[in-house]
C-alpha cells in the first residue's frame, strides 16, 4: 500500500512511527508516556480502531517533537517550527493579508497596514485555530502547493456546511490534491442550490 492509498488514520500512525524512530522513542508504551495519554487507547487509535482526537494529536505532536501538520499529513516538514517571540510576519505583509482575507478573518486589515503591529506566534496559532487551519498556512508563505490545498479544504469545508451538513473533518479526505477537493466543492454547492 502505497501512501496515496492508506486511510487518514493509517497516515497518521505512519508519521508518529517515522518521529518515533527519529527520536528514538522505542514504544507505543514510552511514547504515551511521553505524551501523557493511555498506552490502551493509544493503540486502539493507532491501529484504526477508534479516532484521534485533536487533543491527542496535540499531546502526541509535543512529545515527538513536531506539529499536528505533519501528524496529519498537512505538512512534510517533520521539525517543529520555533515560534518564540515575534514571527517575522510584520505587516504589510500582502500574502498574509490575502490569507486572512480568505478565511474572513477580522485581523485581515492590520495585515495590509503599513503601520500595522507584527503578529506574535501565540496570536496566530489562535487565529489558525479559530478557524481550523494549519498555523503553517499563516506563517509559512514559500510553500503555495500546502496553502493551495488548506485553502481548498476550507472551500470545501465551506460548501458542505452551507449544503446543511452538521459535521465534517475534511481531512479525513486524505490525499486529495486542492483542485478535486474544489470539484467536490462546486458538485455539493450545485446540489445544495434551490
């Protein structure tokens, strides 16, 4: 099974293995030690048997070291992005004001002002939180391919939701590239339509 046919969950226990063998962290036992979670449900999770949660992604990104873009698959770079103090995102900055635009986000006109305060890590992160997106997609602007693909399972996310579906985790689409991800958008916003 290649990468491009593994489930969401299957991705995701294939990447904690590769930081597990990085950093030398034996078992499934230390490392929900590391991670200060059940051995048990750890497992169960890991071999597709129940869903990971956010806040196990979260704890389990902490103790290897790395980010829960990656442990989803968002991300390639295994290697936590330092984020203490000031990131250099200082306004204007127009790729972050296009971004925040794009997400409907209130602070999009301090990124577009010349005067405009730097944007700390934490505010970021929260504001990447609020609306369920990588703090990558706001602070790394040299990969447009990831951002395309943020961008389009926001889309995608979007139409859903506007077609009155309660629940989605549109990362449990797995590998979908950003322009079938927009198709799927347009087909469940043509159906939705009266």
């Amino acid at each position: 099974m290649n990468e491009t046919d593994e489930l969401p969950w299957q991705g995701i226990t294939r990447r904690i293995r590769t930081r597990m063998l990085d950093l030398n962290v034996r078992t499934a036992e230390d490392l929900a030690h590391l991670a200060g979670v059940n051995r048990s449900s750890l497992s169960l999770k890991m071999t597709g048997k129940r869903p990971f949660r956010f806040s196990d992604l979260q704890a389990l990104s902490t103790a290897l070291e790395t980010t829960v873009s990656y442990l989803i698959g968002e991300s390639t770079n295994r290697e936590p992005r330092t984020t203490d103090g000031p990131v250099t995102v200082a306004p204007p900055h127009p790729e972050l004001h296009r971004r925040l635009t794009f997400l409907g986000d209130d602070h999009a006109h301090r990124a577009g002002q010349p005067d405009g305060e730097i944007f700390d890590a934490a505010e970021l992160e929260a504001i990447a939180l609020r609306h369920d997106v990588s703090t990558d997609y706001l602070t790394r602007f040299d990969d447009q391919e990831s951002a395309d693909r943020c961008e389009a399972l926001v889309e995608f996310t979007r139409a859903a939701r506007e077609a009155g579906v309660q629940r989605i985790n549109a990362r449990s689409m797995g590998p979908l590239p950003a322009s079938e991800l927009r198709a799927l958008a347009r087909i469940i916003r043509s159906h939705a339509a009266p």
